[in-house]
C-alpha cells in the first residue's frame, strides 16, 4: 500500500448505487451481509490479521467516494488496520443484534466501507458478521472474501504468510476500462437497443395493501419457502427440452404471476446479471453486477411453452446487450414514460449460483447463516437459492407497501403455477392455478355465506301492511307538505285509478320527472298499485338526455309536478274507466317494480329492471344493517328522485318517516338516520343531536368531509354501497376513523365474486371484475336482450338453480377480511352513490362549447390516491384556456356531480399507433403548465429564473419554462446530482435528491429552494 491516494472515475455500477445514495441518503437497504457461524476454537486477533490482509489485497475495500467537478469519484488509499469487536450474546438474539450492526448506514466519503463483528453465543461458537456497502461488493465478492478470509486464517494460525493467486487487475483498472469500453459506437448500439426494448415499459402495478408512499424507507420483511427437490427437477428437465434454462423458466413463471396479480400483459422485471464477463474479474472483489430490465410479452393468453420462447428470445437479447449500465437504462425508461413514476428496480428475481453452505478449516466448522436484514431494495424480491434438497425462496417485500400475509400468499401462489407449469406446461397461462382448492372454496362459498331468503311479494301490498298497523303514523314529509301513511294510501289510490285510466297496466313503465317530495312519494306508489314499474328521472339532467332516458325506458307516461303526460310511446292513453276501476292486480314478486337508468360500457344509457321481490329483499337488509324501526325519521336531502326512490322503500316497508328536503325545520332536527347519499360534499347539512345513524356512499371526498362531520357526536359513519342494476346496497361497513375506501362486507341479498375474465375467483388483495348475484339482483335490462345476455351470464358458482351473474365492469378486490373493495374502473362510466354516469356524455357537451377545439375526459389520479375526472382540452385557433369559464358553462348544461374536477389545456389529444388516446402522454393535473394552455410559460419570480439559468447551463438549451420537466428536457440522474451540488454552491441549502424528484418541474424546484431558505432563515434567528 502506498501512501499517496489513487482517484478514478467510479464504474457506472458504483455511480448508480452512489446515486441512489444520494436520492436517499443514510438509508441502509444498499447494506450487504454475510453471517457465518463458527464452531470450535477461535483466534480473534488472527482473524482481524487476515481480515485486513484480504483488504489490503483488494483495493476495492480500501476506496471511499467523492465528488470532482461534479462527478463522483473512486479514491483509494490507505486506510488504518481494522478491527473486530467481539459482542456476547445468546442463540436466541444474535439476529436481533446481527439486524443493528446491518443497519448502521455507511459514509461513503468517510468509509471504511466493510466491517466484521463477532457474535459470541459461547467459548467455542461464534457468528461472524460481514457488512460491506453494496457500492465496493455483490454476491460473488462476498463468497471471495469467505474463501480468501478462511484461507489467510489458516495460514496465519500456521505462523505462514497466505499463498493466494496474484490478482491479475484491480477494480479501479475495471473502472477505467469500462469507461473506456463504453463509449462511441458500442454506447451508441447498446442504447439504441434498449430504447427499442424498454420503449413504453413500466413497472408492475401490483395491488398493494398500503398506499404507496412518497419515497421507499427501505424497510422490508422475508418470507421463506421452498420449492421442493422433485418439483425443481421437473423445471430443470422442462428447461433442457426447450433449449431454455432453469432461469428463463423460473421467469417465465413469475412473469405469469405478475401479470395475473397486476392485469398487465406487458411486464419488466429486473434481474442482476454478474457482470464479469471477462476471465481476469472472476477472483476480484468489487461491484460487478449490472441489473437488467428484461420484458416479457404475455399478450394473446399464450401457453406457457410459448412464452417460454418468448421469454428466452428477451433474455438472449438482453444478455447480448448487458453491458448497457442499469441507470442509464433506468433513464431510457423514465425519458419514455411520460407517466412520472420512477422506474425503479420495483420488482426484482434472483437466481443464485450454488454455493456451500459448511465446511471445514483450520479446526473450525463454518455455516452459512441467513439473516432477515429488515431492509428491501425493491417493492418485491425473488430470490431464489439452490440447494441439495431443493430451491430455498426468499420473498423479500417492502414494508411499506405488503403485509406479511400477501407475502406468503405470493410464495404460495408462486409454486402453484410451477406445479401446474410441470404438470402441463402447454396449458394457457391464464389456466394455469394460482389458488388450492382451500383458497378458491373459501373466496366462493365462505365469503357468501350464509345465503338469504328472497323475500316475496309486492311492495305497495307491503306498504298497505304498515298503513293497516298504524294508518296515523308519519310517512313523508317534505316541502309540499306531510303524509301520514293514510293520506299515503289514499292519494296513490286515486291516482293509481287516474294511471290505470291512462293505459297504464302490469309491467308499463311510468317515468317519475319530479323532485323529491310527498308528491314523487305519491306517484311511485300510485304507479307500483297501478301495476307499473317506477322510473325516476331527476329533470335537472339536461333536457336532450332526459328525453334519451324516457324512450330508452320504454315509458307510455311522464309524471311531473305540472301533472301527466303521455310520450310518443303510450299510443292511444284512454282507457276504459269501468275497466281500470274493476282490474285485478296481478302483480307479482317477479315483475319489475322500478326501471333504473344506468350507463353501459358501449357509451349509451340503458335501464335496468328490479323486481317487487328484488325492492323488499333489498329494503329488509337495509333496515336491518341501520336496525331501522317504526319511530326512525330518516333525513334525505338529497335533489335526486333516484336516491329518494331508493332511500323511500326501506323507511315505508318498516314504518319509519321519510324526510325531505325542504320539510319544516322541526322535522328536519328531529331525524335519526340522516343520508348523504347524492350530495356535494360541500351541500352537506350539518349533523343533529337527535342522528344517531350517518349513512355516506363511495367518494372520498364525501366520507372525509362526513368524518369531519361526526366528530363528537353520537353519531355512527355507515357506509352502504349500491349499483343501479341491483336493491339495496351490496356492500356495509360502520366507517372506522379516517378511512375512506369504498369498501364493506356483503349485504345479504347479494352473492358477490371478484372474478377473472375465465369467471374463476382471484387471490386475496388482487384486483379482479366484481360479479353480483342474489335475490336482489334484477333481471336484467329492458329492451336490451343482446346486452343482457352479455352482461348476465349463468352462475357457475352458485347453487340456486338458474342462477345469473352481473359482470358490474367496476374493479374491485377482496381484503383479508372478507371485505370487498371498489376501485372503479377505467372504461367511461362512473358509479357515484349507486348511480352510473358516464364521462362520454360530459365530454359530449364539453366538446360543442365555444373556443374547444378538441377535447376528452379521463379520470386521473390525484395526490391522496384516489382519481377524480379531469378534461383535457385542445383550445381553438386564437382562443385560450379558460378552466374556470369552461366549468361554469358545463355546470349550467350538467349535475355537480358530472363535472370534471379540473380543466388542462394540451396542444392535442395524442393517439396510439391503434388511435386510442394515450393517456399515459397526458399530463396529469398540477403538471401543466399553470396559464393551463399546454405552452411555454417564462419564469415568475427571481427565484425561478435563476433555478431556469442553472438548468439551461447544465442541459444547454436555451429556453427553459417554470412547467418543464427536468428529464423531459434531456437530463438524468447524474444531472440531477450536479443540480443539487449547483443548488448547494448558489444558495447555500441543501435538498435531498429525492425530493426533487417527486415532481422535477423549475416551478417546484424553485418553491423547495424557497422553503430552505426560510427554514435557514428561521433555524439562525433561533
């Protein structure tokens, strides 16, 4: 060793790992142990000699890093003798400690980077534990220091100097001739190549138990199994038929359990390759490893043979063309992916080489030890260790994102498709069983059980019941006055006469045009008496779709508060009045009681029958999860005769009061249960004293402001959750503290799946489409028998006879639980309180507004997780963006709840080769540029003009707007590190890497130097 340092560029292995450093600096998931137990006499002071002989002969664990002129540096020199601490401790907590000494983090400018500790658990048995920086080591290294630190032991012990082989090269000689290597024409082949491979790649969106945070912790759990010695000989013989190897179909089949969790077809999974590639690195300790992003096509559902293939043309591909470093690669992705989401290493799998795990020297016994490290460098590890008696698996997981049990599910569903892999690997892979029999019976059987009874009859016989009980009782209350259940009873018998007069018999729809009141309460029973079904159309819809709604229902009459009229439909109305007057009612419980208007996935609007058994099994759960009884005055404020319809059945059929809005204040701060249902977050009334029951549907918004709502009162949050296609809500849950997921337990009446496109259940925590069966299910929808057949398939699942399921096109997941929750969906309709809108039909009036030349709206996803619907707007030659003007007009043409929640302005709608939009090219909101037209926007502040100057001089161009994103514009990692160091020497603060990048715009970046400045600001005057 000389006494003069030796500074060298770093390889591009060690910049990404120094990068990522600095992205996250003083975090310890780049920390890599090894632990070995040693049994027998130990020479603690021969041990540290020959530790320190293994560092001095490897000048990669006598480097420390630093910056020069911006760009990190390998400096290598020397370093004084290490030593090693021996600590007692006992069998059962030497993990615990070996866990601490990992996670003390490294300093990679101060070093050493490698140190060794004995854990004495007795005289004569010891663990060694080895914790060397990722950044001067990989696996291979860690097995070179074993091997070369028991043979300098040996030797030592002997009073011999070690007779270890001369090393041909040394690290940083690596380093130089990569740089070298990596340049020019092979640089320019190598990318060229990746960004073909990697163009449009991301991650795997695997469902996931927690919200994903801003930035990882590194922390992280392990799950251990294993894939039994049989079951690796059957892979290993696949492999050798196919001209594959055991790595390419251990991929494979992970590839087919990422897709199936994620419902992707396009999956990148990143996988470490050794990098030593040359004879003279294969003894040198050092960081090697380039991780590959290799993708896999599973589009087309192939069988597991072909995508065998598949997989191992992109692994050839990719190994031909592994020289390529991971973080440039990563910044193909990124510079690709118009998305934002980092392209980080978020799933990764590891096949390890085969290695001894005991043996025997200078009189000790060595054995590997595995250590959970309670770290994690990716959302999910695979690692995957051979062994004599089979594969050991360790699952690592990140903390943040999994619970222990997802895991084990993971590990357990991972050799299910193995084991149907090597029992028919020509099966499709979307045959292939991720689920035991156990796990399918329960997400079928157990979560729908026990089964209801249907309830029979009709529904304003069922409210005749109560008027005979108690004909004085309370029964509607409203702006147009109050109704006990006889005057109920009576009017709609008048009218139910005037009805069957008007040509109204069983089954003819009658649409109920009217605002919530006693008189809508009136009609809905008049025409259920009449023999009609009920359908409520709010007329604040605009006036074109009210009409589209009408015909499409099939109505021969319109009742409004002006009175009745006919539609083209009804023909000639006049009926014989002796004949109406003496017709029997012949309703029954299978006839349709009430047509419900929904949008479908073809962009029209259809309407949906539920039947007089369908309305009272429904009305019967409801009361009983609200434990509903004849004294509950039930507030509902809602505008929208739909929600009163849906609200109104459930009160009536239990002798209950039905308020309104409008009622009398003193009926009003009487009630018990009080819906918001239909409500803007911002409409809703405040809470009485008298409510003891809050019911709120789907949005977050509106149970985060009905939390806020409750707050100390005696109030219980409720959560019911309807479809228009089915009575009653499929799903309740009482709302813990600060949750808002659309999410709840089965309700009775309904049998409810989260099924796949094979109509076979999915895993726990994966998403799936969400099926609905049940006596409250309706029969399908009026005049669409083509539709009906589609979205009413037969039950496989179930055990009443004829049995149908309703494919609801929502998504959804099944928790542990049991619960069931909605995350909606990605196609146009929209289900908000039980009601389905469809987006099309707000973009259709967006579109023939003044100054839009183009237009689309999509739902996006928003900071707090949730996806609200956002317009993206082509403005008109010489016309400008006006968000706020925009969504006034929409507001006079369409319901609150139909409006977009934002307004973007874009140059255009871009398209996809195949001419659908390509959402992922769209900004999301907050990312345009703030005049909201989609041009350049020039810096405000003198702040954001100089963060604008340091951008144009590091990425030379010349004109740098406060909207535009750091790697759009041309820069990468190391540009971002070289932008921190600026940002440090220009206004004396720091900002940690990763904070910039959560949104890499000069506006953003400008706002955080601002807050450090004040933070500083406030710090010295303290």
């Amino acid at each position: 060793m000389t006494e003069e340092s030796l500074v060298v560029d770093t390889s591009f292995a060690q910049q990404s790992l120094w990068l990522q450093n600095e992205i996250d600096p003083g975090q310890s998931a780049y920390n890599v142990t090894a632990a070995v137990r040693l049994r027998g006499s130990l020479d603690v002071r021969v041990l540290e000699r020959a530790l320190n002989t293994v560092v001095e002969r490897h000048e990669a664990l006598r480097t420390v890093f630093d910056l020069d002129e911006g760009e990190p540096v390998q400096v290598i020199g020397p370093m004084p003798a290490l030593t090693v601490p021996v600590v007692d401790t006992t069998p059962g907590e030497f993990e615990e400690v070996a866990r601490a000494e990992l996670a003390a983090p490294f300093d990679l400018r101060e070093g050493p980077l490698v140190r060794l500790r004995l854990l004495r658990l007795g005289e004569q048995d010891h663990v060694a534990v080895l914790v060397m920086h990722h950044i001067v080591t990989d696996g291979a290294s860690s097995a070179i220091l074993f091997q070369e630190l028991t043979a300098a032991y040996q030797a030592h012990l002997a009073g011999q100097w070690p007779m270890l082989p001369e090393l041909p090269i040394q690290y940083a000689d690596f380093s130089v001739w990569q740089r070298d290597h990596l340049a020019g024409e092979r640089l320019q082949s190598l990318t060229e190549h990746w960004s073909e491979a990697l163009a449009g790649a991301l991650p795997p969106e695997l469902p996931t138990d927690r919200p994903r945070p801003a930035g990882p912790s590194g922390r992280g759990g392990a799950h251990h199994f294993t894939l039994p010695a049989p079951l690796v000989t059957r892979i290993e013989a696949l492999a050798r038929r196919r001209n594959a190897t055991p790595f390419m179909v251990l991929l494979a089949a992970f590839n087919v359990l990422l897709a199936r969790y994620s419902g992707q077809d396009d999956i990148t999974v990143t996988a470490p390759m050794s990098g030593r590639t040359r004879p003279e690195l294969e003894g040198l300790i050092g960081y090697f490893v380039n991780p590959l992003l290799l993708r896999t096509d599973l589009t087309g559902d192939p069988d597991f043979l072909e995508l065998l293939d598949r997989v191992r043309t992109a692994c050839l591909s990719a190994f031909r063309n592994q020289e390529l470093p991971f973080e440039q690669a990563v910044d193909l992705v990124r510079r690709q992916s118009p998305s934002g989401r980092q392209p980080r290493a978020q799933v990764m799998m590891v096949l390890q080489a085969k290695a001894p795990v005991r043996w025997e020297a200078a009189g000790l016994d060595f054995e590997m030890v595995h250590i959970d490290t309670g770290t994690t460098k990716a959302d999910l590890i695979l690692d995957i260790r051979p062994g004599d008696s089979g594969h050991h698996v360790v699952l690592q997981y990140s903390t943040d994102l999994f619970e222990s049990g997802t895991a084990e599910r993971i590990g357990a569903h991972f050799v299910s498709v193995l084991e149907g892999i090597a029992e028919r690997p020509d099966r499709a892979v979307s045959e292939l069983a991720l689920l035991s029999v156990d796990e399918r019976d329960a997400l079928l059987s157990e979560w729908n059980s026990p089964a209801s009874d249907p309830v029979a009859g009709q529904v304003h016989r069922a409210v005749a019941e109560w008027t005979a009980r108690t004909p004085g009782a309370p029964a509607v209350t409203a702006g147009d006055g109050s109704l006990d259940y006889r005057g109920l009873d009576r009017r709609s018998t008048e009218l139910a006469l005037q009805l069957r007069r008007s040509g109204v018999r069983n089954g003819t729809p009658v649409a109920l045009s009217m605002q919530p009141s006693c008189a809508l309460a009136v009609a809905a029973l008049a025409t259920l008496k009449a023999g009609g079904s009920c359908f409520p159309v709010d007329p604040a819809l605009p006036e074109d779709l009210v009409r589209r709604l009408v015909a499409e229902s099939g109505a021969v009459l319109v009742l409004t508060e002006s009175g009745m009229r006919s539609t083209d439909e009804a023909g000639d109305a006049d009926g014989d009045a002796a004949e109406a007057e003496e017709a029997e009612d012949t309703t029954g419980p299978h006839d349709i009681a009430v047509l419900s208007w929904t949008a479908s996935r073809k962009g029209c609007f259809v309407t949906a029958g539920l039947t007089h058994g369908a309305v009272l099994t429904g009305a019967r759960d409801t009361a009983r999860f609200l434990s509903l009884v004849p004294g509950d005055h039930w507030l509902c404020p809602a505008p929208q005769p739909e929600q009163m319809l849906r609200q109104m059945f459930p009160v009536l059929l239990h002798g209950a009061k039905l308020v309104l809005s409008g009622a009398p204040e003193e009926a009003v701060s009487g009630a018990s249960v009080l819906s918001l249902a239909g409500l803007q977050p911002e409409d809703f009334p405040g809470v009485a004293g008298t409510i003891t029951r809050v019911v709120v549907g789907d949005t977050p918004e509106s149970v985060r402001r009905a939390h806020e709502l409750i707050v100390g009162g005696p109030a219980r949050l409720v959560q019911l959750l309807s479809l228009p296609e089915t009575a009653g809500p499929l799903l309740g849950r009482e709302l813990p503290p600060a949750t808002v997921t659309a999410a709840g337990r089965r309700m009775p009446g309904h049998d409810l799946y989260v099924l796949d496109d094979r109509l076979e259940p999915v895993p726990l925590g994966v998403t799936g489409e969400l099926y609905v069966g049940g006596p409250s299910l309706g029969p399908g929808f009026r005049g669409r028998p083509g539709l009906t057949a589609v979205q009413l398939v037969p039950d496989p699942h179930g055990s009443r006879p004829g049995a149908r399921l309703l494919g609801t096109g929502d998504r959804a997941r099944r928790l542990p639980d049991g619960t069931v929750e909605l995350l909606g969906r990605t196609d146009g309709p929209q289900l908000v309180d039980g009601l389905r809108w469809d987006l099309r039909e707000t973009e259709r009036i967006l579109a023939v507004l003044p100054g839009v030349e183009a237009c689309t709206v999509l739902l996006r996803p928003t900071a707090s997780g949730t996806s609200l619907p956002t317009a993206y707007v082509v403005p008109a030659r010489g016309a400008h963006v006006d968000a706020p003007a925009l969504l006034d007009r929409l507001a006079k043409s369409l319901p609150a709840m139909w409006l977009p929640s934002g307004v973007v302005g874009v140059d255009e709608i871009p398209r996809t080769a195949s001419g659908d939009i390509d959402v992922a090219a769209l900004p999301l909101p907050g990312e345009a540029s703030v005049d909201g037209d989609g041009g350049y926007t020039a810096p405000r502040t003198p702040l954001e003009e100089e963060v604008a100057r340091i951008w144009q001089e590091l990425l030379e161009v010349e004109c740098v707007g406060v909207s535009d994103n750091f790697f759009e514009l041309g820069g990468h990692s190391l540009m971002a590190v070289q932008l921190a160091v600026r940002l440090r020497e220009d206004f004396g603060i720091d900002i940690v890497l990763r904070e910039l990048y959560d949104d890499f715009t000069v506006a953003e970046v400008a706002w955080k130097v601002l807050q450090r400045l004040v933070e500083a600001e406030a710090g010295a005057e303290a």
